[in-house]
C-alpha cells in the first residue's frame, strides 16, 4: 500500500509553497498529498471527516494553519490535535503552527527572498533586528510585499520560494519545526 504523507492545509498558499519544498527533500518512496481549504475556519470544520474517512492505513497527517492573531499558539495546537484525536487516529497527525503567517518563513531566508525575486540587497537586510525573529513580527505578509516592492504574490511567490528556502535555516523556529515534523513522519512511514 502507497505510503502517503496527507497534508490540511489552510490556504492555498501553503500548499504552493510544498509543491515546490517538499521535492527538494522528501524520501521519493513517500506520496505527498496536498489538501487546501478556504481558510483556518474552513479547515478546522473539515478536519475530523477528512482524516476520520482516509482509507490508507498507511498514511499519516500535517496539519498546517497560521496562528494570525490567535494570541495563545499552544492553546490553538491544542485545539487542533483534540481535533485529531476525535478522527480515532491521533498517532498518526502531527499539527504544526506558522507563526504568525506563512511568510515568517521568508522573511526568516532573506536570501531566498532575494534569489526568488531578483531583487539585489534583499539579503543584506537579514541581519536587522526584525529580521533576525521573524516569528514575532506582526504583520509578516506586510513586511515581505515591503521587501519586494510589490512583486510578492501569495500563490506564485509561496512556490518561487519553496525552490529557495534554506532547509536548515534556523531563524523561524516554527519553519524549522515544520521540516523536522515532516521528517519524523517520514521516518515513520518508512520504518
């Protein structure tokens, strides 16, 4: 049976982003599934029916969402893996944060900012103090249109991106706990 690593995703900027990250590093034995739904409250609704009716027993779940301006990021991951374990399958989901958005992981590479948009000097900025945390900027998707002059687009710029990222770059923590869950899983799927 196909080993598949199914991921819930909140927008379809997530899932642009992975189409294009997780070749780059992804065991080629591991099928990834991408699911996108109309935003956090669509996801959150379709969560239990979607895990609870998957049919391969082999496969096993990311759930991505952005905190946005959830105030407690532990109390909304605990939210979504009590989601979880109502599927009757809470081994096999893994729920992972962006904090605050998506675009913290970009701002956390600015190197892959500049390489993605062909915009020189971007990289120089990475070590301004915004910058060097992005998790705690406020409006991240603001700051990375900023950075770009306009050019950054949710979808397209998410999968230019995804092609340029720094697998181990550590400034977003919630980036690099993205990548070590997808890991953890794939190491699991193939056990």
């Amino acid at each position: 049976m196909t080993r598949e690593l199914v991921f819930l995703l909140e927008e379809r900027s997530a899932e642009a982003l992975l189409e294009s990250l997780l070749p780059r590093f992804l065991d080629a034995r591991i099928v990834p599934r991408l699911i996108y739904f109309e935003g956090k409250q669509d996801l959150e609704k379709q969560i239990v029916r979607r895990i609870r009716g998957y049919q391969n027993p082999n496969a096993r779940f990311i759930v991505v969402r952005d905190q946005d301006s959830h105030q407690d990021c532990i109390a909304l991951k605990q939210r979504l893996l009590a989601l979880c374990a109502q599927t009757g399958k809470p081994a096999a989901c893994l729920v992972r944060i962006a904090c605050t958005e998506l675009e913290t992981f970009y701002l956390a590479d600015l190197a892959a900012v500049e390489a993605a948009f062909c915009i020189p000097g971007i990289a120089k900025q990475q070590g301004n103090k915004k910058f060097r945390s992005p998790d705690h900027l406020g409006s991240p998707s603001h700051e990375l249109r900023t950075l770009t002059r306009g050019q950054y687009q949710k979808v397209g710029g998410s999968r230019e991106l995804g092609k340029h990222l720094d697998l181990g770059n550590t400034r977003s923590p919630s980036f690099r706990n993205l990548l070590g869950g997808v890991r953890r899983m794939e190491a699991a799927l193939l056990a």
